[in-house]
C-alpha cells in the first residue's frame, strides 16, 4: 500500500486518511450499514480491518521515509477487543516498532471520540519481500 492510496477493500468500507500525527498516517471509517455488527455497533470483523489497513499505511509510511521498497506480507495479526464501538467515527494508527530487513512489527490502536480510550488494538507481523525489477 502506497501512503497516499488505500485498497479497494478500504475505500468500500469508508475507510479515509483522516491526517498525520508523527508522520504517520491516520485511518478513519464511519459508522454506516456496512460495518454493522449487532445492532448499533461496529462489527469486529470491520474494526479488525481498520486496524490491519492502519497498520499496512504506518508501515508504508515508515518504509518510504526511509526509501526502502518492499512488499509487506503479513505473517499473523494478533487483535485486542477492549470495548464495543459505538454508531460514530473510528480512527486507527498504528506505530512501527522494528522494521529490519525482513520482518517488522506494527502495534496499532482504533479509538472513537477520546484516543486514551481504545475501542481495539493489535500486534502485527509482517514479512518484508525484496521488489524484483
């Protein structure tokens, strides 16, 4: 994923570049039909892929600072429940711990209204491919 383009499976489910803290991108999805889960509240499924997509752009983000290309594939994505979202906006960023040659681990938070208050987080790992030309 490009910093500035999102996947098609994103932009289906409203997903937006909603700004940058600390270069990073920040990914927003609005409550709508799509992502309903029980009703009145986001489904998990909806929240895990708002934080997969954050994650993915935070990895780009840093991957492009740093003028490496990659193919990033991920290798397993461990999610955190912490609190049903509600019928508004959810917002995800994610943080690059390490980014080695090969492999790279991203945690990433959703929040809705308040980002001291995680609706959601995760742990991901991602395998990093050489380009070939």
């Amino acid at each position: 994923m490009k910093r500035d383009q999102l996947p098609p499976y994103a932009l289906t489910m409203g997903m937006t570049f909603a700004g940058i803290v600390d270069d990073i991108p920040v990914i927003a999805m609005d409550f709508a039909e799509r992502a309903l889960g029980r009703p009145g509240f986001l489904h998990g499924g909806a929240i895990g892929s708002l934080l997969e997509t954050a994650g993915f752009a935070a990895l780009a983000a840093d991957l492009a600072r740093r003028g490496v290309e990659a193919h990033i594939k991920p290798i397993n994505i461990n999610i955190e429940y912490l609190r049903s979202g509600l019928p508004e906006p959810i917002f995800a960023v994610g943080n690059v711990l390490r980014a080695g040659r090969r492999v790279a681990n991203v945690q990433v938070e959703a929040w809705q209204g308040d980002r001291t208050r995680p609706v959601a987080s995760c742990w991901m790992n991602i395998q990093l491919l050489p380009v070939m030309d």
